[in-house]
C-alpha cells in the first residue's frame, strides 16, 4: 500500500499524469473509487484484498476524461478492460498508465497497451472457481429448469440499470434500452421486459465481456447477471477462438467472420 | 367448442433468396400450409435477435430465420455475419432455458421453392406437436409488450 502512495505522489508532483484514479476507504470495509489529484492527497489511496471493483469504467467518462491524463490502479479485471477498451478504439495505446499492484502490493507500472498485454500473458485471470462452478452447473440442468431459475432470478430484477453503468464495456452514448422508436425492450421491469433486457445486454456483450463480474457485484438485488455475458463471451471463445481483454488489437468477433465457421443447427 | 391448436409461425426472410424462394413455391403451385407470417427484410445480416424476442413476445409459437446459402448472399457478406450472431444467439438461447425447438434456422435459395415447402410443413408440425409457447407468452401477461 505504501509503494502505491509514493508512486502516486511521485507521478502527481510530476506531472505525468493529472489524475490516479483509485480506491479508498469506505464506511464498513467497503473500499471506494477514488480520484487522486494531487500529491498531498495521494495518502487516501488504499490497496487491500477488498478492492476488487472494475475502475475501467472510468476511464471513457467524459468527466474523468476533463481532468487529464490518467493513472489507474489497476488488478487483473482492469487491465483486461483497458486491453478491450484499446481494442474498441476507445482508448489510445499509451493514453492510459496502468499501475498494476500484485497480491503482496508491488507496483508495476504498464504505460502502455503492449506493457499491459505483456503483463497478462503471466497471469491472465478470468471467471473466478465460484462463478465457474454455478456455470457448469446450470449447464448440467435441464432446459426447463434452467428457464425456472433463470425467471426466478430476473423476476426479481428493478431495471435500475446499475449493471449497465458498472460495466466498463458499456460506454454507448445512446444505448438500445433508450431507445424508444421503436421501444425495443419495454420501460417497466416486468418478466418480459427484464428477460429482454438482459438478452440483449448479454448478446451486446458477446465477444467484449472481459468477465470482471463487476455487473453481478453492482446488482442491488443479487441476481448473478454476470453468468449471461460471461456464458455469451465464452461461447464466442469457444466458436470463434478469441477472448474479449486479451490483445490490444482484436476484431469484434460478431463484426467479424470467416467462410468456414462451423455451426451444426442451421438446415 | 374449442377450436384445435393452430401454431402461429413468423418467419423472417431475407429478400434475395428464401423470400424469392417462397415466391417459387407459390408460382409453382406447390402447397404448404398456411400458419406462416412472412416477414422480408434485406438480409439475413439485418435480422437482429431482438426481432425475435419481438416474435416471441407478440405471441409466435415458433419462428423461421432464412437467407441465402453461404457465399451466396446478394451484399457478399451478411449471411456470414449473421450466422456468426446466431452461432452465439442460439447458445445463449439454450443457457437461458428458451426453447430452442421453436426457432429453426435454414437456408434457402431461391431456386430452392419446395425446400422451402418442406421446412414449411416440417415446422408447423413440429410446433403444432409442442404446442402454443405458454412459458413465454405467460410473460407478456405480466406487461405491455
């Protein structure tokens, strides 16, 4: 934690970056974002085993974009974030520095796309034991039972949109659910409604999730929403042989193709 | 007395190929039966999934998506690119527990006029033997569509 606060006040009485974007205490253990300005302030930085929100989010946020260049403590799901963000055009290579703390609070620094893409290729990261676990499970059930679990779970859903604005792949100026000509998916959170609105956010996702959970931790009512775009990411990993967060340049596997994908369904 | 189950089908088709194809069958006096609600559309790549939520979500029992055959899609590319959103569709599809049985993709050219009979018949009879899609249309109760 100290090695993060020196190279945050180092960075800032520098002069390389305006802005350390990273996480502070919170009321109950709980550790919130935090936006760095200055060198004095850099004491509010903190880095413990509960920091596991996606910062990434950040970073398109015309707000965030104002203050100048970034640095951003990162772990594993935000440089994952900040490889696809790069791959979407969303960010230039070197825009960002990424400031990678390890479990035993080294910090690394990573000022550029490559740096970050050298870094994960040790130690990449992905669906934790846990979620990988509920995953395998529900594929074992039946389709029925998977459409009961699922209704239950979304039955409960209030449409507060707090997936989506956690998401740090979600940076849309207008997004579909906005859309009112034609109203795609309906306003209300109602069965219909909520499984809609969840398909499409799961099919917008396919091919760019970066499976950081981070939607399924921002849901007030615990509905484990991160399961769909992570299903819809490896699905795409599965079919098409690449993974969202992994290259600095990648193309969108659904803007994409090859004559010679294999499917087994279509007559 | 109650009228027996008939399945409403909607089948979204792109216009250079199966929605030709279609039109052979009907120039060729070829019979098929009558559940079906075409809907034409450009290209396969124009059909989005959430066209289909909107199917299912209006009270379709079943659905048909066709286009062109590989390669042969009248703007080069968009039947490939919409086999690949399928590809990903139809498996998530199947992780959320919606039945797959009641949306067939194919494909039909249009010199294909009794394949598109055949698929036709084939899926009427599939979904008539399923029956009206109760688990979905029991949502739409729950809201406005």
């Amino acid at each position: 934690m100290e090695a993060l606060r020196t190279k945050a006040k180092e960075l800032l009485a520098q002069g390389e970056v305006q802005v350390v974007i990273g996480y502070e205490a919170g009321t109950a253990g709980v550790r919130r974002p935090c936006f760095v300005r200055t060198a004095e302030s850099a004491i509010r930085l903190v880095w413990d085993t509960n920091c596991i929100g996606n910062l990434a989010g950040y970073l398109t946020r015309p707000e965030i974009k104002r203050f100048g260049k970034p640095a951003i403590v990162a772990n594993n799901a935000v440089l994952r974030s900040l490889l696809q963000l790069v791959a979407e055009r969303q960010l230039q290579q070197d825009a960002v520095l990424a400031l990678a703390v390890a479990q035993d609070g080294v910090v690394t620094e990573l000022p550029t796309a490559q740096a970050v893409e050298d870094y994960l290729a040790i130690s990449p990261g992905g669906l934790s034991a846990a979620d990988r676990e509920k995953m395998e499970h529900l594929a074992q059930l039946s389709r029925e039972e998977r459409w009961t679990f699922w209704q239950r779970e979304l039955e409960r859903c209030i449409k507060c949109y707090a997936c989506r604005s956690s998401c740090p792949m979600c940076y849309c100026g207008h997004c579909t659910m906005d859309c009112n000509r034609p109203q795609w998916v309906s306003v209300p959170s109602h069965a219909l409604g909520n499984l809609e609105y969840h398909t499409v956010r799961a099919m917008h996702l396919a091919g760019r999730c970066v499976q950081c959970g981070e939607c399924g931790r921002a849901c007030p009512v615990g509905i484990p929403i991160h399961l769909l775009t992570c299903y819809a990411e490896e699905s795409v990993h599965r079919q098409f042989g690449q993974q969202a967060g992994t290259r600095a340049k990648l193309d969108y596997a659904l803007g994409a193709f090859r004559p010679d994908d294999k499917e087994s369904f279509i007559r | 007395m109650a009228k027996p189950f008939e399945p409403k089908i909607t089948a979204f088709v792109c216009n250079w190929c199966t929605y030709a194809g279609a039109d052979l069958t009907g120039t060729s006096r070829i019979k098929y039966q009558p559940n079906i609600r075409i809907i034409r559309l450009p290209c396969t790549g124009r059909i989005d999934f959430m066209l289909l939520q909107k199917a299912f979500a209006r009270g379709a029992d079943g659905i048909i998506v066709s286009g062109c055959h590989p390669n042969d899609c009248h703007y080069s590319s968009g039947n490939y690119h919409a086999r690949r959103r399928w590809m990903v569709f139809n498996d998530l599809m199947e992780f959320m527990g919606v039945d797959g049985r009641r949306v067939t993709f194919s494909w039909v050219s249009a010199a294909e006029g009794t394949k598109w009979a055949a698929l036709v018949n084939e899926v009427t009879d599939a979904v008539r033997q399923l029956g009206p899609y109760t688990e979905y249309q029991r949502l739409i109760g729950a809201g406005v569509a």
